[in-house]
C-alpha cells in the first residue's frame, strides 16, 4: 500500500527506463539456444534483457521494481484513498500513543513535524503515505519516536546553571504552546506562576529546573495541565491531590502554615486555583495530605482567615476540625460576657455532634474564638500556631476597624480591599507577605 503512497526509486527506475519489451535475460538465452546453467538460472528470470532493470518473475513481459518483486499487473497493489489514508494514520497514532504514554495530541504534533506540516488538513496523498510509514516505522520500535524535545536527566539539570537553564527552559514553550493549544505569552505566564517566580531572569536556578520538569510532564500529558489550571473542587471536608511532590533540596517554611521544612523532606505543589485565591508554592507534607483529616490548631486558624479574607461570611470545617478548634477554647478562662465566644463553643459543639461532615461558623463567633485564644496565649501552643495565631488574629483586627481608613468603595471587590488594608499595615504578618486568600 505505501508503494502506491511513496515515491520509491526503484518502481520510477522501472518505469522511466522501460523501452516495451521487457524479456528476462534467462528467456533471451534459451531463445539463442544457449539457456543457462541451473545455478544461474533463478537470478536471470529477473533480469531485463532491454534495460538496467527488472523483469517481473511471473509474466516476465512487464517492468518490476525489485528483483523478485510482480509487477503491478501480476500483484496489483491496493491504492488508499485519502480518507482511508487518513483513518488508518488517525488509528496508528492513537496505538502509537498508547505504547509511547505520550498525549495524543503531542504524537500528531510530531507526525506533523515529520512531513514538514502544521497540521494534516490539507496535506497530499503522499504526504499522509510518508506519515504513515513514519508512524509504523515508530510502532515497531516506539523508542525511536523523536520527541524533538532535549529530555536531561536530573543530574543532568543539576550541572546546568542560569543561562543555560533558561535556554533548555525556552526550547519547552513552543512545543508545550502547540500541545496545549494556548498562546505562548499565557503558557510563559503559566511556568512563571508554576516557579513562583516573575519571570525566568528572576528565577532560581531551583526554580528553573522545576518549570523544566513540569513544561515537559504537560507536553506528555495535556490533561495534567488542564487539571492544574481547571481543578475539580474536593469532596466536603477533603483534600485535591498535589500536582507534584519532591524532596526539598534546601531548607525552607511551607507557604502556607509556614511551619519549617528541613531540606530532604517530602514538599509539593497543589492545583492553580481560580480568582480571588492565591496560588500557594511548595507546601509541606501535612498540608499537602493531612491538613484537614489530621489538622492541627494551625489549620483550623488559616481556614478561619482563608474563608474571612475570601469574603465569606462562614468558615466551613469539619468534624475533626472543629473539635481541635473547641479543644482549644475550653482550655481558655471562661468569658460568660463574650456572647460571641459562648457562641461559637455551641455552634461547635453542635457541628461536632451532627450527622452533616462539614459545618458552618458565622464570621462574628469565628472572630471571637480568634481573639479569645490570642488574648490567652496558650502556653502550650506550637511555635507555628503561635506564630499563625498571632497573625491572623491582627488580620481580623485591622480588617475590623481598618486602621489606615481605607475606603472600601475605591475597590472592585472585597478581596481587592483587604488586602489594601494589608499592605498599608505597619507591621506586615507571615501570611501578608504570602499573599492570601489561599485555596484551602
């Protein structure tokens, strides 16, 4: 079929030089009565007697384009109209897919790059024969596809250094641009967001490996970039599962409960959330896998200013959740005025006790709890808690009586002005200088 499809030297060879009187030499010689010895017999019925060519070996009257190949008389070849053609490119590409792991979409892009095509609307009949061959040269043996990407190795990137990072870096946008079908300014945008990072002069050398990495798992699989960008929303009271994990290789605070993390230890990036919330960096391993099913004080606390600084007027927790947060009041002298604390322990206390997984704390008793825990200052609290505490109990206070005078009608939203507030503050928290609200 692909003989039909390809232009191949030797049936033109055949064709061009053919004088219309094709004889094997063999049939040449017996006609002159000197037939050919046995031995030589078999390679002569190929042999044309008129041209440097073939003779086919069953009629022995017409051109062929090999030796012992019929011509297209004797074997005639089944032509593939364009349609077939391209069904059966469509269908080889997918199993191509499937033996590689590489995207579909990626494939066709490099089928595409093989004959020299944008794309395959338009193209000829020779060309879609050409990308076929190619395909079904690459199933044979799919580590031979060229992915037309450097692929290093981590220690290979660990040798790599500023400009040459960023070199290896920009050779990913266009082809990630083509897999994804987004624009290339908003793919960079989408790596610079992913490093943390303004743009790639102003990324570490960290940083850059890691935008590497992740560039070439989104050409592999388009699907892992969209989930990234487009997340679905967690069940009540769970976790979305992080995009990536990897071992620390420096000593830093997760940036969200901004506990200290040793290097060595296990860190991740979780999905990019939609407006108003925050992309978060790399984040410890309790908040990437037990943060709401093994919280801590912390995390109950960062829900309180998350669900606050979004807007919300009820911090939503569940079971496990709040009881850490009513553990935590009932240690506190108790203040029989504070209306709106002797609130929030009953709001707990009956969440905690009905079926629902996840209940609902209005802003007002939230806010009590808050200060009620930081005017105590738990003496057995953890650094972080302490630390987070503090934190945001001066966010619901400036946010409260704005301090600067602000004026809320200056802004498009809510979200927009609290954090105006913020970045007036004289003493800006841990959790300012993240940038908040965060997707918790």
């Amino acid at each position: 079929m692909r003989e039909a499809l390809v232009h191949q030297p030797g049936a033109a060879a055949a064709a061009e030089n053919c004088m219309g009187e094709c004889r094997s030499l063999a049939e040449q010689l017996r006609q002159e009565l000197c037939p050919p010895v046995p031995a030589e017999s078999e390679g002569l019925e190929t042999l044309c007697s008129a041209c440097p060519g073939f003779v086919c070996w069953q009629c022995g009257t017409r051109p062929a384009p090999a030796a012992g190949v019929p011509c297209r008389t004797c074997g005639p070849v089944v032509l593939l109209t364009e349609n077939q053609a391209r069904q059966r490119l469509n269908w080889r590409v997918e199993q191509l897919a499937a033996a590689t792991g590489i995207h579909g979409r990626r494939v066709n892009g490099i089928v595409n790059d093989s004959i020299g095509a944008k794309t395959r609307s338009g193209v000829s009949l020779a060309q879609l024969g050409v990308a076929l061959t190619n395909v079904e040269r690459w199933l044979e043996d799919p580590s031979s596809m060229p992915t037309g990407l450097p692929a290093p190795s981590s220690g290979d990137l660990d040798k790599l250094h500023g400009a040459e990072l960023r070199k290896l870096l920009s050779t990913y946008v266009g082809p990630l641009a083509g897999a994804l079908r987004e624009p290339i300014p908003f793919v960079q945008k989408q790596l610079n967001d992913w490093m943390g990072a303004p743009s790639r002069a102003e990324a570490t050398d960290e940083q850059l490996r890691d935008a590497i990495i992740q560039a070439r798992a989104w050409i592999e699989d388009p699907d892992s970039y969209r989930a990234y960008t487009h997340p679905e929303p967690p069940e009540p009271g769970g976790l979305t599962a992080p995009m990536r994990t990897k071992n620390a290789v420096a000593d830093f605070s997760c940036n969200l409960c901004a506990a200290p993390v040793m290097a060595g230890e296990l860190i991740g990036r979780m999905p990019h959330p939609r407006q108003p919330y925050v992309p978060m960096a790399w984040l410890c391993a309790h908040c990437l896998f037990d943060r709401r099913d093994k919280p801590r004080l912390t995390d109950v606390l960062l829900r309180v200013f998350h669900h606050t600084f979004s807007g919300s007027t009820t911090t939503l927790l569940n079971t496990t959740e709040a009881t850490v947060l009513l553990e935590a009041l009932l240690t506190v002298p108790a203040a029989e005025d504070d209306e709106q604390l002797q609130e929030a322990i009953t709001a707990l206390r009956q969440g905690i006790d009905a079926p629902e997984p996840v209940m609902g704390l209005s802003y007002h008793p939230a806010r009590a709890a808050v200060a009620a825990l930081d005017t105590a200052r738990l003496q057995e609290a953890a650094a972080g808690d302490a630390a987070v505490l503090a934190a945001v109990a001066q966010h619901l206070a400036e946010w409260q009586h704005n301090p600067q005078d602000i004026d809320q009608a200056r802004y498009r939203n809510r979200t927009l002005w609290r954090q105006a507030v913020l970045e007036s503050t004289l003493t800006p928290t841990v959790l300012s200088q993240r940038g908040g609200p965060f997707w918790v």
